[in-house]
C-alpha cells in the first residue's frame, strides 16, 4: 500500500534520512521507535510528504507529490507531535474540521465529529475549547479529528501517520485510543505511529520499525525486534526481556540509572 | 458558547442599526431622530427639500462607504491575523497602506504639474499602489515552497520604511494646498463621500468582503497551523495567495476612498476574538458587523465632536485605539499566549 524508495532526505546540507527501501502492507499498524534524534519524526514528515526527498514514496501506487491535497485528505491523516489548541475553538469544532475535504452539510459533520468524540470518551467536554483542556484531552480530540477525517463508507487503503499520539494520555486511554487504532487497522488500513512505550508498541503493534540515525535498522514483528541486544544497543541501557503471561508478547524491563 | 456567539452576532447587527440611524438623523447641519423614517410612505411629516438632500447627497453616501470601509478593514484584518497566526498582524503591516499612500500622495503633490489631477486618480493610483507593494511583498516573501509569513511580515516592516521616507520627501514638493491635503488623507476621512466615487468602492471592497467570507472555511483551517491546514486538504499555497490578493483589493480600495484609517483592522478582529473565539465561522461575521458599526460612529464622532469643522477620522480610532489595545495587551497576556 506504501511503498518506500528512497535514496536520501536532506533538510538544507544535513542528511537527515538514509536509503530507505519498504513496502508497508494495509492492514498493518507499525510502531515506529528509536532514541531521540533517530529521524522518527523526519520519517513521518517525509511520509507526510512535507519534505523533499530523493526517490520514489508511492501510496496506492501514486507518488506522493501528485496526490492533490483534496483527493490525498480522505486517504491519509497525520497528527503532528506539537497539537496546536487555537483559543476559543470547541472540541467538536476541531474534529469536525476534518471533514473540510467533503461536501457535507454541517449538521452531518457535527453527527459524526460526536461519533468519534463517544469513542474516545470525549464527549463530555465536546463543547469547551481546546485551549481549556488538558495535554491527555487535547491529545485525544486530534486522534478522533484524525479518524473522523478518515471516516469513509467504504474504508480500506487509508493511512494514518501519528507521531506520539499516547504521550500525554492514562493507562486507561492508552488503551482505548491504541484498541481504536488496531480496529482502525483491522479494517484494510494502516497507522504509522511513533512509540516510546515500548510495552505498548509490543501490544498492539503488528510490526516494529526500528531507526537509528536515520536508517533502517529494523523491521520486523515485536518477537523479533524486541530483543535484548538490539534494544540495548539502541537504547544504551541494560534491557530485559519477558513474555506477558497471558498473550504472550515480549515484555521489557529497564533498570535504574545511579549516578 | 454557541448562544453566546449568536448574541455578539445580533450585537454587531443592532450595532449596525443604530449607528447608521444616528449618522442618518443628526450632524452639525440638522438634527431629527425620525429622519430615516421619514422615507416610508404615509409618514406624517415628509422630508423637505434640505432634509432630502442632506440625507440623500450627503449622509447616505457617507454612510454606505462607512460600512464598506468598517466591514472590509475588519474583515482583512482578521484574515491576515489567522493567516500569520499572529493577533498583530495588519494589512497595514504587510505594507499595503504604506503603498497605496506613496501613490496617492504622489499624485496629490505632483499631480498638477502631469496633469492627473481629482480623486478619481488618486483613488486610482491608492489600489494600483497597493496592488503592486502587495505583489513585491509577496514576491519577496514567496519561495519555492510558498509564502514564508514571518520574512511576509518584515518585508511589510520595510515596506513601510521606505514609504515613510518617501511620503517625507513628497512633501518638500507639495505646495500649502497639497501639503493640507496629504496630511488630512494621511489621517483618513470620509467626507469626501459622493455618489459618483461609491461605485469604484463598493465594487473594489464588495469583491473582497465577498471572496474573504466565501474563504472562510479555508481561512478556519489555518488556526491549527499551515502543514495542519495541508493535512486537512487544503491547497495552503493557493489559499495565501488567494487571500493577500483579496486583502490588498480590499485594503487599497479602502485606503482610495478615505485615507489611512488605522487600527480598525488590529483592534476589532481582537475584540471579536476575545468575545467569539478564533473560530473564523463566528469571528469573521462579528468582525465584519463590529467593524462596520464601530466606523460609522466613529464617522459620526469626528464629524460633530468640534462642529462646523471635521476631524481626521484617523485621529480617533488611533487615540481611542491604541489605548485599548495597550489596555487589552495587558489584560489579555496570558490568554494571548493561549490562543497562538
């Protein structure tokens, strides 16, 4: 569904993104990982088609760049890393902007902007504005905007790119906005995310992407990725690795730093 | 919220209302309160000849353009206030004021010697100025990848350099009748409103309102920044492009008929911000109705305040402006901060 070919990304004189050669699959939800500064965000950018790169990124087979911003909007949805919460915008406001790409009438849009507010357990502060909310409530009124944009009759072959969509979120959102986004992937599409908890991305995710300074380390399924040397190496901590007692999943465990 | 923006939308509508009754019924030459009135048919006390022509020739006229002017000015600066992503943000800003008055005072001061003299060029030689310090400022500003709004912003800034230095020059070559002339354009005015220099506004300024408000939705998609708005399906590149040249039609159209007019476009988006939010879909209207009300009083108050004479409309809404949107600096800080 996304093909990736790419011989380099430069952002002025610096390299900021190596070969890449990856074909991503629909259905798929890749965790994106890596310390700081391995070029997550470069990636989803790039993804996003924001930056100039050197090669080939097809999504359903059309390079990105010929894509027309209105027909690229109900196919590919991206949730920046820093939300922005304009002043005196409602919740529900800004998800229903996500249907700027459509033609329906405003009480439709409104329907379906408190579709998405019930599945991410927001609706109860639909109408107060974003820039009264909460870091873990902004964050989940982008996530539903996201999907609300991508909300189509006939969904399949759409893309979502989310860079850190749990940071700010409870254990109890994690999951519920990661369980949307699997069933989101469930249904012939695919998600992008960058992680930092790794026990989630091992969760929920079907492959891991693994970046070191901006290369391609690693792509494969958690089981593989998620192994002690490689994430010691990546992270330069002392990493243990167990198995979830029930779905069997690897589990990773850090130690405390002394200084 | 939603009731609260529908009340501060038919605030801004009585606004319009009563301010354009008062301008209609009371001046320095005569004064009644049922003056609008008397053009229904079957009112008990029809208008005179020196009703009729006060109200008609003169009022009327004064009025249309106050709205147009009042509604274009707030509505320009609301646009280019969520273009920038910044509530300081100006068409004075971006030079468009500053290029238009370097043409029409060119033509007040040099007029006579080339032989293009009356309003009519001057009015003319306002849009084409702001017509083309717009293009440079956005050709200064544009890029590969489309306009860059802060290089937008101080290309403005040098804009208006250069303007002050040239209008500064102007006037060693203006004779007393000129010199009087550009200070009182500077400081803005509508009395020279008439019905023969209307059509040239109100299409210039029609045309503008008209497309800004169509853009609106487009506009609403760039509170969440310019890559959001790409996102969302917006052709961002088009859109900036679209909106400066509305604006700077709009804008020179304004500066053509009255003069520098200043703060109206800075302070109203703000207080309509602070009372709707930055929700284009309510705060673009309320700007455009406040904006409207508020010039025609202010029209009223410089044209009575020291009666038989006028004041440069100009002088109020900076003293009256500048004021409150220090006031409002203060107050508003950390909401400000919030909101951009």
């Amino acid at each position: 569904m996304l093909d990736i070919n790419i011989a380099h990304v430069k952002c002025g004189q610096k390299r900021v993104l190596g070969a890449f050669d990856l074909t991503l699959e629909a259905g798929e939800f890749v965790a994106l990982i890596g310390e700081n500064g391995a070029g997550k965000s470069t990636l989803v950018n790039t993804l996003a088609g924001e930056l100039n790169y050197q090669g080939s990124i097809r999504l359903n087979g059309r390079e990105l760049s010929n894509w027309i911003p209105k027909q690229l909007a109900p196919v590919r949805a991206v949730m920046e890393q820093k939300l922005s919460a304009p002043f005196g915008l409602t919740v529900s406001e800004l998800v229903g902007m996500g249907r700027f790409w459509s033609n329906e009438t405003d009480v439709v849009t409104q329907q379906r902007a408190y579709k998405w507010l019930q599945r991410f357990d927001a609706e109860a502060f639909a109408d107060r504005t974003m820039d009264t909310l909460s870091g873990g409530e902004q964050q989940r009124a982008h996530i539903a905007r996201c999907l609300c944009q991508l909300d189509v009759a006939v969904p399949g072959e759409q893309m979502l790119l989310l860079d850190e969509p749990t940071s700010a979120l409870d254990v109890y959102h994690q999951h519920s906005v990661l369980a949307e986004l699997r069933r989101f992937t469930r249904q012939g599409n695919l998600v992008i995310a960058v992680m930092h908890d790794l026990n989630l991305a091992s969760l929920y995710a079907d492959n891991i992407l693994l970046l070191a300074d901006g290369a391609l380390k690693h792509f494969a399924k958690p089981e593989t990725v998620f192994r002690s040397e490689i994430l010691e190496k990546t992270y330069r901590s002392p990493v243990y690795i167990t198995k979830h007692p029930n779905i069997h999943k690897p589990m990773i465990f850090t130690e405390p730093r002394h200084l | 919220m939603t009731f609260e923006r529908r009340r501060w939308l038919i605030a801004g509508a009585v606004g319009i209302l009563a301010s354009s009754w008062l301008l209609l019924s009371s001046g320095p030459v005569l004064s009644d309160w049922r003056l609008p009135l008397m053009w229904l048919p079957g009112f008990s006390a029809p208008m005179n000849e020196l009703e009729q022509t006060v109200v008609t020739q003169l009022r009327l006229p004064r009025l249309v353009l106050g709205l147009l002017v009042g509604t274009v000015l707030a509505q320009s600066g609301t646009a280019m206030q969520t273009l920038c992503r910044n509530p300081l943000a100006d068409p004075g800003l971006i030079g468009i004021s500053g290029g238009a008055a370097v043409f029409a005072l060119s033509v007040i001061a040099l007029g006579a010697q080339i032989g293009l003299q009356g309003s009519f060029w001057v009015s003319l030689a306002a849009f084409l100025g702001a017509l083309l310090t717009t293009f440079l400022v956005y050709r200064l500003a544009g890029g590969k990848t489309g306009v860059d709004v802060a290089t937008l912003l101080l290309a403005g800034v040098a804009i208006n350099a250069l303007a002050g230095a040239l209008l500064g020059l102007l006037s060693y070559y203006a004779d007393d009748d000129a010199l009087r002339l550009m200070s009182f354009w500077q400081m803005g005015s509508l009395a020279g409103a008439n019905w023969d220099q209307l059509p040239l506004g109100v299409v210039l300024m029609g045309v503008s309102s008209i497309a800004l408000f169509m853009l609106r939705k487009s506009i609403n998609t760039l509170l969440l920044g310019e890559r959001q708005a790409r996102y969302l399906g917006v052709n961002t590149r088009s859109l900036k492009r679209q909106l400066i040249i509305w604006v700077a039609l709009g804008v020179g159209g304004a500066v053509a008929l009255t003069g520098m007019i200043g703060f109206v476009g800075l302070i109203i988006p703000h207080i309509a911000r602070l009372l709707v939010g930055a929700n284009i879909r309510w705060l673009m209207p309320v700007s455009m109705l406040f904006g409207a009300s508020v010039l025609v009083l202010t029209d009223w108050i410089a044209k009575t305040i020291v009666a038989p004479a006028e004041l440069p409309i100009g002088i109020i809404t900076a003293s009256v402006g500048a004021p409150f949107f220090i006031y409002l600096l203060i107050q508003q800080k950390r909401r400000l901060h919030a909101g951009y």
